[in-house]
C-alpha cells in the first residue's frame, strides 16, 4: 500500500484556545506593557529553573547582551564563544565593543570542546558562554574547573527545562539566558528571560531593561509617589516583555515538563528505529544531563551515506518532510570570516557540524504517523 505523502514542517508551536484566552485579561485591564502578567511569569520561571531571579526581556538576543553589559563587558575585553552555534551568541559581544573569540566545538554533543576552551583563554577573557545547543547542556562543571573566576553566561535559548547532574538549565552559571520564539518547546511568540542568583546583576539587568530606570512604572502604579519620577543612573534599553506575551507564557511554562518528556518519548523512538544506519549518528549524552530536545539532530557520515548531507535534505523536501542544518558555525558566515579573517577550517570540529549535520522535525503537534513517516523516508533513501 502506497504511503500518503504528508506535509511536516520542522517544527509548530503548541498553542491553542488557552493561550488565546489567556490575553483577554491583558487586553480588558489595559495593562499591555511589562506589568502584572510579566512579574507572575518570572516568578514561576524562577521557580521552575531553581534561581533567584528570572526577568523577562524580548528575546534571547537581548537577554545575551544585558548580561554582558551588566558584568562590564566593553572594548578591550574578550568573550569566548563555541564557533558552531546561532549568530547572535556571537553578535551581541560585537554590540559592546568587545571581540569574539571563537572556540571550536565536539562533534559529539555539538557543544564546547574543553581542550580548546583551556587554549582560548587570556588575561583579557571577560566572559565565557557555553552554549546548551539543542536543549542538551554543556558540560558545566567542566567549564567552569577551565574557567576559574571568568563568569559564566549559559546561552539557554533551546534548553528551557533542561538540566544537568540534577539542577536546571539557567542555574549553573553566573547567568542564564533563554528563548521563547515558536521553534522553542515554550513560546510567547517572541520573548526571553535572564535568571542569576546575583542580587546585584539582577538589580543592575531589572533597570537596563528598562531604559537604565531606578524604578518601574509598575512600582508607580502600585505605591511610588506620582510626583516621584525615576532616576536614570546608567544607559539602559527598552527590552521589556508585554503583558499580552507574558499571559501566553505563562500557560505555555504550565506545560513545559509534559511537552519535553513527550518530545523525549518520540527521541527515543526515533534513537530506536534509526540506529541501524551505519551512515547516520543520533543524538548521544550521559545520565547526568536531561536534554531539554528543542530539536533532534543527527549527524551525516558522507563517507558512508548513500548521498551528501544536502542531497539528502533535498530528497526529504520533496516528500513533504521540512529539515535544517543543526544551526551556523559563525566563523564561516561572511560577516565574522571578514572581520576576523578566518578559514572554515580554523574550527574543524564547527566545520564539519555545519557540514553535516541535520535536524529533523521534533514538536509535540506531530502524530504518531507523522513520526512513522520522517522513519520510513528516511530509511528508503538510497543514492
């Protein structure tokens, strides 16, 4: 009997009726902007992921760059960051002056090489942000035995819910840093969150958020003198969340552990059905960590494969099934191999998790025959 093609995007948000509704008490109060919604989502966030703070900005982008600015970060200064990761881990130590110094990464977990961690650091290291990629955590009690007193930014964006050795993702640094856009397993459509234990970076990211403010004009409106005006001692920025978002949120962070163990359940499923492709890696880690699985990626082996790793994703496009590169090795984009004048190969281990490695549709909108179906054209290619 001959399958019927289908239409699998490489991944959906899980949104519906209650998200909807969700925003009809912003909308009524008014109350549109950072306020009321926005402090409620925090606190569950922080609950959740077993910190002290959690404040809520408008995406992971910016959550990045006001944890660099709040711990100082300028001209001069040097941020390491893995040379396979999304561009904007790497931008937003541009947007302060600083430069990037790219480490190469493992094949294995797509995350920080150790070794060549020890190598890139300096005197002039001001930062080190290991990256949780896909929603599995880097090896953190690892990096920071390397790292010594250097903070620690965890760039959490896929990994809301991860966790490694039993503590969460956004509490094994001195900062977490997480994403809400659509491809995550939470989302407010756009939107991110800092978390730290730090009183006074969270003193000092709560009034950068905020146009450098002393004070919210939520504290206004709940007690603050009205002739009191806030004080702007630093230069801030408007990277406040709404309310509309935060409502959306809040009933998406409800259901985060049960939209990860679905999505872990049909990891294992696809672990299991496609370990017999000599040509093709999935997904490995240890008991230590709890992947977060904003994605399923694999690794292509062109050497065995039966088409090149793009020939491949051509093939599943044309049976209805959407896949991706793992994400962007940074030093290979024309932008940052320019500005710093390096070869593709200067990173091999990046390079070849550019090269070959692909994501395949992971989301808990997926059926069980949608999940078949990835399986079965998977295994049928031939070259």
């Amino acid at each position: 009997m001959e399958t019927i093609k289908r239409n699998i995007p490489i991944s959906l948000p899980h949104t519906g009726e209650e998200e909807w509704l969700a925003t009809k008490e912003p909308i009524m109060s008014g109350w549109l902007t950072a306020g009321p919604k926005v402090r409620e989502f925090e606190e569950i966030f922080a609950k959740r992921h077993g910190v002290k703070y959690a404040m809520a900005v408008t995406s992971a982008t910016t959550a990045l760059h006001l944890a660099l600015v709040a711990l100082g970060v300028k001209q001069g200064d040097e941020v390491i960051v893995p040379a396979f990761t999304w561009i904007s881990t790497a931008n937003v130590v541009l947007y302060c002056g600083a430069t990037v110094v790219f480490v190469d990464v493992n094949r294995e977990s797509f995350n920080i090489d150790l070794e060549d961690l020890k190598k890139k650091i300096t005197p002039r290291t001001k930062a080190i942000i290991p990256v949780h990629l896909f929603g599995l955590c880097a090896d953190m009690d690892a990096i920071k035995k390397i790292a010594g007193n250097i903070p620690l930014i965890e760039d959490g964006a896929c990994a809301a819910g991860a966790g490694y050795k039993g503590k969460p993702a956004g509490s094994l640094g001195n900062l977490g840093c997480f994403s809400f856009h659509p491809r995550k397993s939470v989302t407010t459509g756009e939107g991110g969150m800092i978390t730290t234990n730090d009183d006074h970076l969270a003193e000092i990211i709560s009034s950068l958020r905020n146009h450098g403010a002393s004070i919210s004009e939520e504290q206004r409106h709940h007690g603050a003198k009205p002739y009191i005006l806030p004080d702007f001692n630093m230069l801030g920025y408007n990277y406040r969340m709404t309310d509309l978002q935060a409502a959306v949120g809040i009933v998406q962070l409800k259901k985060l552990d049960l939209f990860i163990d679905e999505r872990a359940k049909w990891a294992k499923y696809y672990d299991e059905q496609l370990k017999g492709l000599d040509w093709l890696r999935t997904p490995s880690f240890g008991d230590d960590y709890k992947h977060g699985w904003q994605s399923y990626v694999v690794y292509i082996d062109e050497k065995k494969a039966p088409l090149s790793r793009n020939e491949i994703m051509e093939k599943l496009q044309q049976e209805g099934i959407s896949t991706r590169p793992g994400t962007h090795a940074p030093h290979m984009l024309g932008y940052y191999a320019n500005l710093y004048n390096i070869k593709p190969t200067d990173f091999q281990g990046a390079k070849d998790c550019n090269d070959f490695s692909m994501s395949i549709p992971l989301f808990n909108k997926m059926t069980k025959e949608d999940y078949e179906y990835v399986v079965e054209k998977i295994k049928s290619i031939k070259s």
